[in-house]
C-alpha cells in the first residue's frame, strides 16, 4: 500500500475514533449506572507520596481502607485522607463489590466509561501516527 492511501485511511480512522469518543462521552454521562448507597467505617487513611526521579515533582495516593458488612475495603476515588478519620462511618457507594466515595467514581467504573477511555487514547496515539505519515507524504 503506498503512503497516501496509507494517509487517507489513517485520517479516516482517526475522524472515525473522535466520532466514537464523543458518542461514548455523551453514553457515559447518560449511564445510570445501579449502585447501593451504604454507610462504612473508616479503618484507616493514609497518603502515598511518589516522587519523580527525573522532575521532583510529587504526586499524592489517597488509600482509604473501610469497612462495611464485615469486610474491608478500598474507598475507590477518594480525593484525600483528611475527610475519612478513624472510625468515621461515611456514606459511599457500593458498585460491582466495590465501595466508591462519589458518584463519579461509579460512573467511570462503567463498562461505557472504559471504552470511552479506551477510544479517548486511541484517539490521541492515531493522531500523532497520522500526522507521522502525513509530514513523511508531505515530505516526498
């Protein structure tokens, strides 16, 4: 196949990713996704710090573990720690045998969402391979 065929369906492709994603984005935020609203006790909360080796930045972990009917737990989409003390009961939300700290977390937990997501990196990894070929096309 020569490179402007390869171009033309690269292009078409990549159009066609973005059309899905956005479909997908609009499904996602329209999924009403069957999550029980439940009350769990903190068990504990802690911060985990990585470090950048390269840029020092740092970036923070927010690992809330909880308890509800007799099992543990990992809080998922917690946004810190300082919200969940010890012994705390909150309200969270219990989706696929999972607890979630918002409604957000549930919604991206979605099978829609994480297609969604996949179309999303899909889109930006085609776009730069398209505009690869297209400056190689250009350059010939």
């Amino acid at each position: 196949m020569n490179i402007k065929k390869r171009v033309i369906i690269l292009w078409i492709l990549f159009v066609g990713c973005i059309m899905a994603t956005v479909a997908l984005w609009f499904a996602m935020n329209d999924a009403k996704p069957q999550y029980e609203e439940v009350e769990a006790t903190v068990l504990n909360a802690k911060v985990e710090q990585v470090v950048n080796k390269k840029t020092r930045a740092k970036t923070n972990f927010y690992k809330v573990e909880v308890e509800y009917n007799g099992q543990n737990y990992e809080l998922g989409n917690a946004h810190s720690t300082s919200a969940y003390p010890k012994g705390k009961k909150i309200k969270a939300y219990l989706f696929q045998e999972k607890l979630y700290a918002n409604v957000e977390g549930v919604q991206t937990a979605t099978l829609v969402a994480k297609v969604y997501f996949v179309f999303l990196f899909g889109s930006f990894i085609l776009l730069y391979i398209t505009t690869v070929q297209t400056s190689k096309l250009r350059k010939k």
